[in-house]
C-alpha cells in the first residue's frame, strides 16, 4: 500500500514539512491545502487529475512506485513507441526512437484503459481466480471435517472390535472357568465315594482287630478254631475289596492341570498391528469455474470435422424488412443462425448453415 502519510512535494521542495490533502497523477505529487487551491487555479495544472490522499492512500505500492515521468530526462511522458513498447518523453524520441514507425500519443493509448477489453479480463481472471480459490478452500475445510469425522469413526468402530474382542474372550474365560468347576466338582464326588466305601470297610476291620484280639487272649482253642473259619469270610471279602479298587484305577492320583489356546499364547507375536491405516485418493470435487473456457464453449459450437472459414456456405432463410435507420451488424442466434443487419437496403437477412460449417 502507499505510504501512511504522504507530505506536500510543492512544500518539501521549499524545506517546509505539510502533510498532504490530495495526490495529483498528472504531476506525481502529493499537495497539501494551500497547495491544492494554487494548483487547481493555475492554469498549467488546472485540469490536471486529483484524488483525495486517503484514496491515494489505498492504492498498492508497486502502483504508487510507478512514475509517470522518464527516469532519464525527468521529463513527462508524451509519446508510446509499440515496438519496444515502452513510454517516452520528448527527448526519448529524439535519441532513441527517431526510427521507430508505430508511435502513438500517450494519451490516445491509455485513454478509456479501465474500460478496455484488456482491463475487464484482467479484473474478471482476477474474480475468477479468487472464487476458484474460495471453493478449494471451502473444499479442503470440508475435507478437513471429513478426515476428523472418519478418524473418530475408525477410532468407534475399533473400539466396538477391540469390545467384540473382550466379551468374547470374557466368554471363553467364564465357560473355562465352568468346566474346571465341574471336572473338579466330578473328581470330588468319585474321591469322596471311595472315601464312604473305605470308612465303611475300616470299620469292619477295625472291629475284626478288636475281636481277633480279644479271642487270642480269652478265647478257647475250639472257639477260636470255628471263629477262625468265619474270620477267613471276612477278611477274604476285604482283600478282594482292596484288590478290585487297585485294578480299577480309583486309587491312582488325580490333578487338574490345562493347555492353554495357542492362538492365544501367541497373539502377541502373531498380531503385531491393531489395524492398518492407509490414505484413499479420489478426484477432487472443486468445480473451477474459467469462464474464458464456457465463453468458447459457448461461441464455438460442436463438431465432426474442421473446415477453412473461406469454405463456409451459408443459405437465406428469412429477410425481414425494417423501418429502422443506421441499423448495422451481425450476429450469431443460438439456433447457430447468422443475422446480418443490411444499413443500405434497411433490411435485416437471416442466413442458416447448411450443415458444413464447423469453425468460425
């Protein structure tokens, strides 16, 4: 941007600090109050172009660096050579473009320029490049939003897994623990029932001590002959118990012991990664607006094959006649029919293609 605060050139020139009013393009100064009202009145500067310095002021720098006389002559620019196309003051041309044919008065060649094709394009490209640049960031924040949206529905649906994961291994766990409930809960009854059955026998034999005991020390020889034929029974019963629990593998030991799933023990080798996040490149959505390109698509109509412009033939369908005046020019209708506007014969005449025209 310009400077903040521009000062008088007229006063400075005189040693004199004035910070100035309005910015004069034809002489390329800035001019304080009294100042201005000199220059607005003398009659070398009174039509001269003037702005106000706060407009002055929003101009961008490499506007206002711009200096609108030679930087060689310190003279004012007059003359536009179009070869080297480049602006020039008097002495210029004296010295460096007496041989140059296409010349122009300066004025002439930058008069109506804010108005010019040139000018309209220039301020269009820039619009258009601004949109364009307003829709891919509209774009990338929407895309912004979207990655955030997918990573916390990646982040969802692995925790669902990583859930899915743990009911299931609670599941397993609990029916385990079920099991070695129930295998311990078995192996207790079968003990416990060779428990009963042994206290059952121990008893007997116990009392069979007692009594063989008490026969040898008070017993005659007769009663302890016919007892000892009972005692035989007896005691023959309880061998035969003791030798049918030791071949039917009741006494062998029993323990609880497991293998654990495999799967499991080497789930921290085996998985190494909880999942793997890649990147999905698709077609970016922007839709870039040039309107150079609709403009052509617009003028230049659909084709099969390219012909030169010398060979269009064209047939009338219509001619309207007028009353208008001064009526003159030509155009395309967009059912691809060509209006020509006919000044001399005050008529207008309508010709459409006859199919081989391709390119104009």
């Amino acid at each position: 941007m310009a400077s903040s605060e521009p000062s008088c050139d007229v006063c400075e020139f005189q040693h004199v600090l004035k910070s100035a009013s309005i910015w004069c393009s034809d002489c390329d100064e800035g001019l304080c109050i009294d100042c201005s009202k000199h220059h607005g009145i003398s009659k070398a500067t009174r039509k001269h172009v003037t702005i106000p310095i706060s407009e002055y002021k929003l101009l961008p720098t490499y506007i206002t660096n711009i200096k609108q006389t030679c930087s060689t002559h310190d003279e004012k620019y007059l003359i536009y050579c179009n070869e080297p196309e480049c602006a020039c003051c008097s002495k210029c041309i004296v010295e460096k473009h007496t041989k140059c044919q296409n010349i122009s008065n300066l004025d002439d060649v930058v008069k109506n320029t804010k108005t010019s094709n040139a000018f309209l394009e220039i301020h269009e490209s820039v619009n258009e490049v601004a949109e364009n640049i307003k829709r891919i960031r509209q774009d990338k924040n929407n895309n912004l939003k979207t990655l955030s949206e997918q990573r916390k529905q990646i982040e969802r649906d692995f925790q669902q897994v990583r859930l899915n994961i743990n009911r299931h291994l609670d599941k397993l766990q609990e029916d385990f623990i079920l099991e070695l409930h129930e295998i311990e809960k078995r192996e207790n009854k079968k003990i416990n029932q060779l428990m009963k059955a042994l206290d059952k026998h121990e008893s007997k034999v116990a009392e069979h001590q007692k009594n063989i005991a008490n026969i040898k020390q008070h017993a005659s020889d007769l009663q302890t002959f016919l007892a000892l034929k009972q005692l035989e029974g007896d005691v023959d019963d309880k061998c035969q118990f003791i030798d049918s629990i030791t071949e039917s593998g009741v006494l062998n030991r029993v323990e609880i012991k497991f293998n654990i799933n495999t799967s499991l023990t080497d789930i921290a080798n085996s998985v190494l990664e909880f999942g793997k996040v890649f990147i999905d490149i698709s077609n970016s959505s922007v839709n870039i607006v040039k309107k150079k390109q609709q403009q052509a698509q617009l003028i230049v109509p659909k084709v099969s094959s390219i012909m030169p412009i010398e060979n269009i033939q064209v047939k009338l369908e219509q001619t309207i006649n007028t009353k208008s005046s001064d009526v003159r020019g030509c155009c395309m209708l967009p059912d691809s029919r060509f209006v020509f506007a006919y000044p001399e014969l005050n008529k207008v005449t309508v010709f459409k293609e006859d199919g081989r025209l391709t390119l104009f």
